[in-house]
C-alpha cells in the first residue's frame, strides 16, 4: 500500500530541514530576469506546432480582510472597484496569450486562486469565464478539471451556483483552523456552519471534488484542540485534505509580523499535531499522497498515485501535468515545455505593462539538460515514492550511478537510516521516509546550497 507511513521521531529530528517544495525544478528562487516575452512567445509557438492540451491558472489578488499567516501575492481592499481595472488588463492578457495558440489545444485544467476569486461580483465572474471561453477552448461537458478557490465568508448557496454554471466542478476551501481563539489570532473568524453551508451547496449542485485546507502551528493552537478541528473536518467528508505546516517568516511577509511569536506552538507540539492528524485521517480511510497532501482511495490523485502516473507542478498534484500550464494575472507563472517564466507581483507593474500592450512577463528560467534530468528525478520520487534508474537512463541516455556518483554517500547514509531503500537498480522510498521526502529529493537538487535554504519552510 503506498498510503503506509511509519512515524520515526528520531529521523524527524534529523532530516526535518528546510528545503523546496519541488513545485517546479529547478524552483522559482533560481528564475532570472534575462527570461522575457520572447522566449514566452518562442514557447507559445512551440506549444502551438506540438498541439499540447493546456492547464489555466488565473489569480485573482484581492482580499476583503487579510489573514496574518498568508504568504500569497494579495491586494487588501474593501473597495470592490478595484477588480475592474484589474480584470480589463487580464482580458487583455487573455487575448494576447491566446493569439499565439491553436483553438485546437483543449484546456484540461482550470484554476481560480488568489487573493480571493470570489471577491468578483457575480457579473465580474460571468464576464471573464465568457472571456476565456471566447479566447481559449475550454470543455462544455464538465470533463475538465475546472477549480477555485473558495473563502466560505466570501460564498453562498447562489455564488456556488453561479460557479457550477460557469463550468467549475471542484472547489477548495480554506479553512485552516475552528478554534475561535486560534481564528481571532491570525484574523480569520470563520465558523463551522459557513463553511458546512458551502460544502453542502457543492454537493447538492454536484461539484466533483472538495478539498479542505488545514495549517498545522498556528498560534494558540495545541495538539488537542487541532485534533479536535480535525475531528470536525473528518465529518465534513472532503475528497481530499491540505494540511500545511505554518511557516512563520515575518521577516519576508509583513503580514505575520502581527502574530505573536511567543503564542506559536513548540517543534514538539507541532510534530504531536501532524502525528495525531496523520493517525485521525487514516483511521477515516484517507490515503497519505505525500507533501501534507490526503486522499480518499477512489479520488484521482489516490488512484494515478497507484498507477504511477501522478505528477507535480504549480499547482500541486495533478494527473494534469503533461499540459502547459499557462499563468495569467499578477504574479502568476507559466511552465510550458521547459521555459518557467512569471509575470510581475507588482500590481501596479503589471497593470502598467498591459496599459502599453505588452506581456506583464518580468522573470523565470530555461530548463537545460540537467535541469530535465532533475527534474524527472525529483518528480518521480515526491509523486510515487520511487525512482527506477533504468527508466531514467532510457529516456535521458546516461549512466544513473554514473552520473550521481557523488551523490551516493548521502544517499547510502539515507539507506543506512531507513528513509530510503537503495539498490543496484532503484530507490524506494520506505514509509518512514515518506514524511521526509523533500529531504530525499533535495540530495538531487544542483541549486540548494549555493541559494542558502533560509528562503525555504522546513519539512515538517
């Protein structure tokens, strides 16, 4: 069963460092500013001439209240007027990206993130759904995996129904913790019944997939009271769970300096949290996927898990990854073939670019050969917790050991420990390295050490 872990709080200890999240190899740290429009169009026609279906992501910045934990490109406002500038240069983006693709290539995926999308009126939402349908080819027969992200404070039964109607059939709901005191520390008050109302409206309009997002090391919060907002969750019956650990760096996003460090739970008492959700979740039948990710076993991901073709990119795992991932918004990053490339975060920056008719596009990074060959690596070992070299060796023509050989005595001390099992031929990551995977795939990462591992949330 690959859903098996085994808890180890030694290697814990030893092998909980911070490192990437393996989103992209190599990681947007490493993205420069010599990417530009051009080689967004070069990709573009390539994608084009090879007829690769597509994934859309679109980012909706804005929020009415801010949330002290959130580490996301946002804009806080109660003034609603401030989408509609916002939306008339995404639509002008929409239609200068799509201009340089085939009618042809299918959108598989779609996503809505933020920010918060649902802070668009409900004629904002049927105008840009409208738009992207008359620039890309979006499914009409509800075969897509169409997303968004949902703020129960920010929905209703009639927002959910307008959703559905526009062609979304999966929702994620944020809802990180239900205690009131933990909620009044980070500014988010959300009870249980706003979020069960939503819930129950996606079921009843027959959405096809719920996923619930939890942080774990929240201030205020204990093992016992995140066991019981886990408890809870558990009877809402998502298909699917997000449980992050809180990464507290005030220094990089402002918003966190309003928590109060002192109030942040132990290292010991965090560890107690994730072993008690790992213990709760799979005692109500979910299936751990990896990188805090939880599944029924009929849910795809459960399923591609167990066929070995699950994949990873932007937007987490997805059964979506041979699509290219066209990013649209402020902020939002593209990977098509084995350009990555990232419009400005400014918001005014990329407004601006769009006033003058050009592409917000302001960084990113051309994979060369050993990027692929990483890339492959990381993939397989953080999606199906094994790696066979001959596969490897076949599809980039190389000697494995050969050329890894430097890397084997970390990899043989990670066998010796009982993360990995190491043979001739293979790696298996064993079920108490499985919580440690990032540790695992950071052994293959070329980049890590010479950008320093401070940028990054630790593994557990």
């Amino acid at each position: 069963m690959l859903d098996a872990i085994s808890w180890d709080t030694d290697l814990i200890r030893r092998y909980d460092l911070a490192g990437p999240r393996y989103t992209s190899y190599p990681t947007a740290v490493q993205f420069n500013s010599q990417i530009g429009t051009f080689d967004l169009f070069h990709a573009l026609r390539d994608s084009r001439k090879a007829l690769r279906p597509l994934s859309l992501y679109v980012h909706v910045p804005f929020c009415a209240n801010i949330c002290y934990y959130c580490a996301c490109n946002k804009v806080i406002t109660k003034d609603r007027g401030r989408a509609l500038p916002y939306l008339q240069r995404l639509e002008q983006e929409i239609a200068l990206i799509a201009c340089h693709l085939d009618p042809a290539q299918k959108v598989e995926q779609l996503h809505f993130g933020g920010g918060t999308p649902t802070f668009l009126s409900h004629d904002e939402l049927r105008q840009l759904m409208a738009h992207l349908r008359k620039h890309f080819n979006l499914l009409d027969d509800d075969s897509g995996d169409y997303g968004i992200e949902i703020d129960p404070r920010e929905a209703d039964w009639s927002t959910m129904g307008l959703l559905r109607e526009l062609g979304f059939n999966r929702v994620s709901i944020g809802l990180q913790d239900l205690d009131p005191a933990v909620q009044r520390a980070v500014n988010r008050l959300q009870s249980l019944e706003e979020t069960r109302a939503v819930i129950d409206a996606a079921r009843t309009l027959q959405y096809r997939s719920i996923n619930i997002d939890l942080i774990y090391g929240l201030p205020k919060q204990t093992p016992e009271n995140f066991a019981r907002t886990v408890e809870e969750v558990i009877r809402l019956q998502p298909d699917r769970l997000s449980v992050f650990n809180y990464a507290h760096l005030p220094e990089r996003f402002m918003p966190q300096r309003r928590i109060n460090s002192d109030e942040l739970p132990t290292p010991a008492q965090k560890l107690e949290m994730l072993q008690r959700t790992i213990e709760q979740l799979t005692a109500a039948g979910y299936r751990y996927i990896g990188m805090d990710h939880f599944a029924l076993p009929d849910d795809e991901l459960a399923i591609a898990q167990e066929e070995s073709t699950l994949q990873r990119n932007f937007q987490g795992y997805t059964t979506h990854g041979h699509c290219d991932l066209i990013g649209l918004g402020v902020s939002a990053i593209s990977q098509i073939g084995d350009l990555y490339c990232q419009n400005s975060s400014d918001l005014n920056q990329y407004q601006n670019a769009l006033a003058s008719t050009q592409l917000a596009t302001s960084r990113g990074l051309l994979c060369n050969a050993d990027d692929r060959l990483r890339r492959a690596v990381i993939q397989q070992l953080i999606c199906n917790f094994s790696l066979e070299f001959a596969a490897i060796e076949r599809a980039f023509n190389i000697d494995f050991q050969g050329y890894f050989g430097e890397l084997w005595p970390q990899l043989q001390a990670m066998a010796e420990d009982g993360l990995i099992e190491l043979d001739s031929d293979r790696i298996n990551v064993l079920p108490a390295g499985r919580l440690l995977v990032r540790s695992v795939c950071m052994v293959f990462d070329a980049y890590l050490e010479q950008h320093g591992r401070q940028r990054f949330s630790r593994v557990i």
